[in-house]
C-alpha cells in the first residue's frame, strides 16, 4: 500500500525536475529574431503553400479529370496515392531530420516534390497522373514534417502556436487559390468550398493566437471533436435543392472544428516531448493525419460507390451503374435521358450524403482521444482535472 503512492509521488517529481531542465534549456536558446526569423517563417510558408496548392488544384479539377480520362473509378488514388507515401516516409524524414541538416533535407524533400509535380503535369493518362502524384507525395512527406520541425527549432515555446497556426494556414489559403491557378474550368468547384476554407484559416490563425497567451492546447482539441462530429453531421443532411445558405454554414461549423484541432497534436508533442525528440514526435503526428486521409478518401469512395450502385439498381433499374460510374460528376446530365436524371441525381446525392457517416462516426471517436488529453501548458505548468 504504501510503496504504491510513493512511486507516484516519485514519477511526479521526475516529471517536474525534468520540466525544469526543459525550460531551463529552453531560457538558454538563442533563437532567430528579425528579418532572419521572418524569412526563415516566409520560406516555410510558400513550402507548405506549394505542397497545399498542388493537392488543392487536383482536388477541385478533379470533376473534369474524370471526364478526360473517363476515369471515375480512379477518383480515390488521385488523393490516396499521394497521401499513401507521404504518410510512408513521415518516420522517415523524421529520423534525417534528427540525424542530418535540416536545411538539405528540407531542399531535398522540395526537389522529389516538383519532379512528382512535374510528371503530375505532363501525364497522358490517369495511371501517369497517380505515379506523378505518389512521387509528389514521397517529397511532400519531408516538407510537412520540416516545417514543423524546422519552426520548432525556430521560435520559442511560447510563441509557437502563432507560427504553426500560420504555417499550418497556408493549407486554407492554398484551398482558395489552387481553383483559381487550376483553370477556369475548376473555379466553381472550389468557390463552392470556400466557406470551409475560410473557417479553417480564421479558426486556425485564432486557436493558435489564444493557445500562444493561454498556454493550453487541451481545449481546443475537444472543441474540434464536437464542432467536426456536428458539421460533419449537419453536412449528411444536404439535398438537392437545399438553398445555399444551409450548406455554407454546414461548412462553417465543419471548417471551425478542423481548425481548432488542425495544429493542436504538434503543439502537444513539442510540449512534452524532450528537443531531440521533436523530430519524431512531429513526423509520427504527421504520419496518422496523413495516413487517416489516405485511409479514409478510399473509405468514403467505397460507401459512396457501394450505396450509388445499389441505389441506381433498386431505384433507377433502367439506368446503367456503369454508365454513371464511368461518367465523370459534371457529366450526369449528357449521358442520362433527360426524364430519368432527377431520380439519378437523388440517388447520387444519397450516396454522396452517406460518405459523410464516416466523417460522423471519426469525429465522435477522436473525442475520446481529446479528452483523455493531459493539461499542460506551454508555459510549463500542469493542470489536473479530478472527477
């Protein structure tokens, strides 16, 4: 009986005295300051613009990918592929990180990435369109991962979570822009997306301004469980006439939930874990977001195709599956007969509602995860919540 509380008191202890040395170090630190910080941050930025910008522009031409290379059953790979290896090589990176330069690391993750961009660019076929987008994603693994990494060994604790909110925004900002550089023809698909850009950026910049002068990074990952289950939720209810402004404040809830959780792990691993350690710690948090979405796309493809298939069969039996699948999404109404679309289009829409049960389901579980989080500060105080 009595040893056991004795070992706690201990591991306690342990844990303070190694808090101490942490931010003791960390009082010892020369970091950059000025115009060196502000290029060091600027070049971090356009890295992870340039990784979110080349993910954005596929995302929304996508619509008129399938429909030049009649390719809607590949629609999952053009994101899986390049999240596959991306989430591949995190661990990867994450050990040259703390083994070599970071600086010629970083350089060499952007380089693999713009060959992969490259060869994105020149495919003839969707097959070439996905090996270009896998060779992509193998660069993009290291660019993610040194971003975090590199702004770590930047900036201090204290001041972290501004500077990864605004990197972590360039994500959003690349959202808007990757319609507008991915053609005309891809315009209307990202405009349609932009509530939930927006709110992911705004919330994202806001989480990582209040987590920098409250010091807690807790809250905000249990307020994006709840805010992402419920617009997840509210979003599975869309139909086909339902007015524009219920579906903008679907985004909304849903764009602030990711937001607020988006930056919230790395802080909690460049929180408790030792410097040398950061490295890893930011590339495995990288490799289960990454690895999630590549996961998941091909998840939320499945039940779409499964439910689409059975609901043209039972509902629409005169029409083709085949036919709608092999069409891309923009060109349902060229190849179906005029007084069997809104039926289709029902059933499409049923399908593509059904996606979002997954989203759902994710949101709700990651809030056990979120709750079970322990409060510390990054101000190095602890705070414990009995009860």
């Amino acid at each position: 009986m009595s040893s056991e509380p004795k070992s706690s008191r201990y591991s306690q202890t342990e844990k303070q005295e190694v808090s101490s040395s942490e931010r003791k170090l960390e009082e010892q630190m020369e970091y950059p300051t000025g115009l060196k910080l502000g290029l060091i941050t600027l070049a971090l930025c356009l890295s992870v613009f340039l990784v979110s910008l080349d993910n954005t522009i596929i995302a929304t031409a996508i619509p008129k990918i399938t429909d030049q290379f009649d390719s809607l059953d590949d629609v999952g790979w053009y994101g899986s592929s390049y999240l596959l290896t991306t989430a591949a090589f995190q661990l990867f990176y994450g050990r040259l990180y703390s083994l070599l330069s970071m600086k010629w690391v970083f350089m060499g993750a952007i380089s693999i990435f713009e060959l992969g961009s490259l060869i994105c660019g020149v495919a003839p076929n969707s097959k070439a369109l996905i090996v270009g987008r896998a060779v992509a994603g193998l660069g993009s693994a290291g660019i993610l991962s040194g971003a975090f990494v590199i702004i770590a060994h930047a900036v201090p604790m204290g001041k972290r979570p501004m500077y990864t909110g605004i990197i972590g925004a360039m994500y959003g900002i690349a959202s808007v822009a990757g319609p507008l550089l991915g053609g005309v023809s891809a315009v209307q698909s990202g405009i349609d997306n932009l509530p939930l850009i927006l709110s992911l950026v705004i919330s994202m910049i806001i989480a990582g301004a209040v987590t920098s002068a409250v010091g807690y990074y807790t809250p905000f990952m249990i307020l994006s469980s709840i805010l992402m289950s419920v617009g997840a939720g509210l979003l599975s209810t869309l139909t086909v006439t339902i007015g524009h402004a219920d579906w903008i404040v679907f985004q909304i809830v849903f764009g602030m939930g990711v937001g607020c959780g988006a930056q919230q792990s790395i802080m909690a691993v460049q929180t408790v874990l030792s410097r040398e350690d950061v490295a890893s710690g930011t590339a495995l948090i990288n490799l289960m977001q990454t690895l999630g979405g590549a996961l998941f796309v091909s998840v939320g493809e499945n039940v779409f195709t499964n439910k689409l298939v059975s609901g043209l069969v039972s509902q629409v039996p005169s029409v083709d599956p085949a036919i709608v699948l092999s069409a891309g999404a923009t060109s349902l109404q060229s190849v179906i007969n005029p007084e069997l679309l809104p039926a289709v289009l029902l059933v499409y829409n049923q399908a593509l509602m059904s996606a979002f049960y997954v989203s759902i389901a994710m949101g709700a579980l990651s809030l056990v995860g979120s709750g079970a989080m322990e409060w510390r500060s990054i101000k190095g105080k602890n705070v414990e919540i009995v009860g």
